[in-house]
C-alpha cells in the first residue's frame, strides 16, 4: 500500500517536472497503484508481492531518464542502492524498503536538470537526505528483539521520509523567494525529532502524540503553503464557493449559478470550465448539495478560500485513522496520507472536497455501529458522485457480516440521510437539480482521466463509444460484487478497494477519484486497524 501511494506521488512530480501536459505518465501512475493496492487485499500475502513492488518502483524512477537533462547516473545509483537494501533487510520488512524508496520523491529533484531551481533550499535537500539515511538504518538495524518495536522504528523513519518528501514537493508547485519558509525550516525539525523518538524511552502515549504532531504540523505548513501560494486556478473549486455564496443569498445553486460566471467571479478563466463533447462548456452545477452546504456557515463568518476547511478534514481523518490502528502501525497509516501527492495536489492545491472519502473511510471503520455507520454513509452520497459507488459494496459487507435485515435496515438509514439535504433543491427545481448532480453520469461531458479513457484518448486502444465504458463499469462492479460475495473472507478490503476499480473504466476517471484509494485500503486491512468495537449487532 506505502508502495503504491510513492508510485502514484512518483508520478504526480515526474509529471509536474515535465510540464509536457501529458497525462499517459500519470495513467501508467495509477495503473500501478491500483495493482499494487489490489495486491494488497487479499488475506494470504500474493507471492513475489515485494519484488513486483520493487519493479513497480524502478520502472516509475528509472523511465525517468529518458526525458533531457536528466541525471541517468544519478537516478541508476539511486535505484542500485533500493536494491542492495532490499536484499540486505531482513525478509519481513522488505515490502518496506521498497515503500522508502519509492515515497523519496526529492530523488527527481537531487537528480534532475536543475538541483537548486526554484528557490530550493539546501537545508531541504540536506534533511531529505538525513531522513533516507535515518531510515534505511532503521531497515537495517536488528538489535530489536520485539518485531512490532522494529516495525515502530522503521515506521517512524518512513514517516520522516514522507514528511520531508512533502516538503520538498511543494517547491514544484510555490516558491518561496522572499525569505525563509516554515515548511522549510519544519524539515529540519522532522530529522532531528524521529530519530530520537525511535531510541529514546518514551511512554507511549507521549512518543504518538509527539510523532502525530511533527508530522501533522509538516502537513499543514505545506498546506497553508500551497492555499496562500496559489489562488484558486480551477473549476470545481470556485463552483462550490460560487455556490455556497448564493446559497447564502437565499438563491438556488441549481437553478441560478452558471459555472461560467463563477470563473469570472474569482478572477479565473471561462476556458477552465468542463466542457461536453461539442466542445460548448458546461454550465449548472452538479455536485449534490452538502457539497456547498458544509462550506456556507464558513463563508458567512468570513472564510475567504475554502481550501482551509479541506485542509481540516485530511487532518481530521489522520487522528480517526491514528486512533483506530494498531500501536506499531499507527506511523505508517500517518505516512501514507502524507506522502500522498495526489491528496495535496488535487484536494488541498486544487480545492477538490475530500469530505466524501473521509466519510467513506469513517463508515467502515465504524461498520459494526447501525446508525452512526449507516449516517456517514449517507452523509458521503450526499457529498459527492463518487461515494454512491462505494454504497453497494458497503451493503454487501454488512449482509454478509451482520445479516440481510441489517443491510435493509442501513440502507433506509442512509437513504435518508443522503436525501434530507438534496430534498429542498430537488422540490424548488427538479429538472435542474437531476440535471445538474446527475451530469458526471448522464451528461455528455467530454472524456477526461487518468483511467482507461487515457489510454484511449491517446491511441493506445480503442476508443470505444460512451455507452460501452458505462457497461464495462457496470461489468467490473458486478464482477468485483460476486467475487466479494462468494470469497468475501479472503478479500477483507474488496468493499473499500473494488469501488476504485469500477472508476478507472469510467468515462470520466479524474485524479480525485483514486487519491484516498491506498487509505481505503488500509482502513480495510484487520492487521493494520485495531479491533472492532464491542457488541456488534447481531446478525438477522
């Protein structure tokens, strides 16, 4: 999963660093990602699953020389070196050793055409440095007689590396040429804290708090970092502001807000607006209503960029995520957020609400809970589109774990969950609002992704009438559903993991769709979480 999530992070900056525009580096990205992470789900362990890994890593870092300017030498040692690890960790950690390596994304800077471009500090590139080296000497250590106080150690140095990874790949993104910046100076903090929260005798408690904090205070620098560095520059952002707004003007988002307008509202370009396949930009909007409704009482105390409250709730997810893992895994769950690109790209740089998957990632955890489970379920589908694939996944967990009248029941619960906040926009204008939250399904928005609709956008197969990728989706997830329901013990994280599969064949398979899928599966792994709370419901 670690693995998976440096792959597709690898990817994100390989493609921020061409600045070609084009897209196939990160559809082969998520390609990868998403195998390793079905890798990832069943209960027996896949066999050669490190070294497949490790082929993963190599082929994302070392077709990274084939472009100008590039360090060949520098980027050959470099995986040389993630090899002789490899082969010299102990055999249990060496999916582990892969994960560091492939989640060092500051190897594209350190050997790239321009080391130092950009502003980048030295100390950055010094404290990437020291984390790599802290942590393969955690990888390599053996003087721990306890295999979970090896994994804590290790887990603690992986974490360094994704934090000061984070750090550096800010710099691709927001320069900082007016003086020093804290996320910069944070990194020297995140190398001399780990380190010693690996040997020192700490209580436990005392030793999670103060690693969650480091880490968390690297996340939101960069964050804020990001938000103040660059306004708002896309469309999915600026509607749902746009929409709060006249929300709060007693106005109907559905019915009165024109995507173009918004643009021009925050200072942006007509052009960013998605467009349908005749070329003509879409014009309602077409999210479902919490969407906006989350934002409003924000903007009306002031807020004026609603990336913040995004920012909040990746922060928010950590500490759920930190609270129900397992003690040795708890750095690793943490590092698999931060490191993550795609999620600081895309939900806190771009402005893409996050608030669906950490609903989404909250229900599960909380599955053995009827109602509170049920509520996060509907509060997701009444988010955003993408969560309402996760629901027939979700109700086949519960039947098979707590029995048929149980999914019946959950699935009127989060029915009415998901309608309430929709109802009111649905009975002022009907037509508008199926037309406008139905548009990402129905409508015919121009082919756009990362997922198969890549790859046959750029010839490399067919490109198939629209209708034909709705059936090949309705085919995955009915493929995917019977393997879940016939073998559904050996595959403890298909509910959490199959959804992002079904998405990758879609017409439309953005970024956002896949970036909390290493977390989904985490968040379904029964090693990784702790126990389930206690009385559950019984099965009916």
């Amino acid at each position: 999963m670690l693995t998976a999530t440096g792959i597709v992070s690898a990817a994100t900056v390989r493609y921020a660093i061409d600045g070609t525009g084009d897209d196939l580096v990160l559809a082969y990205g998520f390609v990868l990602y998403l195998v390793l992470i079905l890798i990832s789900v069943p209960r027996r362990t896949v066999p050669f699953a490190p070294l497949i890994a490790f082929a993963c890593f190599a082929g994302v870092y070392l077709s990274s020389t084939v472009g100008e300017g590039t360090n060949d030498l520098g980027m050959a040692l470099y995986v040389s070196a993630g090899a002789l690890a490899y082969i010299a960790t102990q055999r249990v950690f060496r999916p582990l050793t892969v994960a560091a390596f492939a989640l060092w994304t500051p190897a594209f800077r350190l050997f790239g055409p321009d080391p130092f471009g950009g502003f980048y500090p030295g100390w950055v590139a010094t404290a990437a440095i020291l984390a790599l080296f802290f942590l393969v000497l955690m990888l390599l250590a053996r003087d721990a007689a306890d295999p979970d106080e090896q994994l804590r150690r290790i887990g603690l140095g992986l974490l360094g590396v994704a934090c000061v990874a984070h750090i550096s790949e800010r710099h691709f993104v927001v320069a900082n040429p007016g003086g020093i910046a804290p996320d910069d100076l944070w990194s020297l903090v995140v190398v001399a804290v780990f380190p010693v929260l690996a040997v020192a005798k700490l209580r436990r408690p005392t030793r999670d708090a103060l690693a969650t904090g480091v880490a968390l205070g690297a996340y939101v620098l960069v964050g804020i970092a990001l938000i103040t560095g660059k306004s708002y520059h896309v469309d999915s952002v600026s509607v749902v502001h746009r929409a709060a707004e006249l929300f709060l003007q007693g106005r109907d988002p559905y019915r009165d807000l024109d995507i173009t307008e918004a643009l021009l509202h925050f200072g942006l370009d007509p052009r960013l607006a998605t467009h349908l396949i005749d070329g003509s930009p879409l014009h309602n909007f077409n999210y479902p209503a919490l969407s906006f409704l989350v934002p409003a009482p924000f903007i009306a105390l002031g807020l004026q960029d609603i990336r913040y409250i995004y920012l909040v709730e990746v922060v928010v997810l950590v500490l759920v995520l930190i609270r129900q893992a397992a003690v040795p895994w708890r750095p690793l769950v943490t590092a698999a957020v931060v490191g993550n690109a795609v999620i600081s790209r895309q939900n806190i740089l771009a402005g893409v609400d996050p608030l669906w998957a950490v609903l989404i990632a909250c229900a599960f955890l909380a599955i053995a809970w009827r109602w509170t489970s049920a509520i996060l379920l509907g509060l997701a589908v009444a988010t955003r589109q993408p969560a309402w694939y996760f629901v027939p996944f979700y109700l086949l967990a519960v039947w098979k774990r707590h029995g048929r009248g149980e999914a019946l029941r959950r699935t009127a619960i989060a029915a009415v969950v998901a309608i309430l906040p929709n109802l009111p926009f649905f009975i002022a204008a009907p037509l508008d609002f199926l037309g406008g939250v139905g548009a990402p399904m129905l409508g015919d928005l121009e082919p756009y992704g990362v997922g198969l609709i890549r790859f046959a956008t750029d010839g490399l197969v067919p490109f198939l009438p629209r209708g034909a990728y709705a059936a090949l989706s309705l085919i995955a997830l009915t493929v995917l559903a019977v393997i879940l329901w016939r073998v559904w013990r050996r595959y403890p994280a298909g509910a959490l993991v199959f959804p992002s599969i079904v998405l990758w064949f879609g017409w439309r398979s953005l970024q956002n769709y896949f970036s909390f899928a290493g977390i989904f599966a985490m968040v379904g792994d029964e090693q990784v979480m702790a126990a389930e709370p206690a009385e559950p419901p019984e099965p009916v």
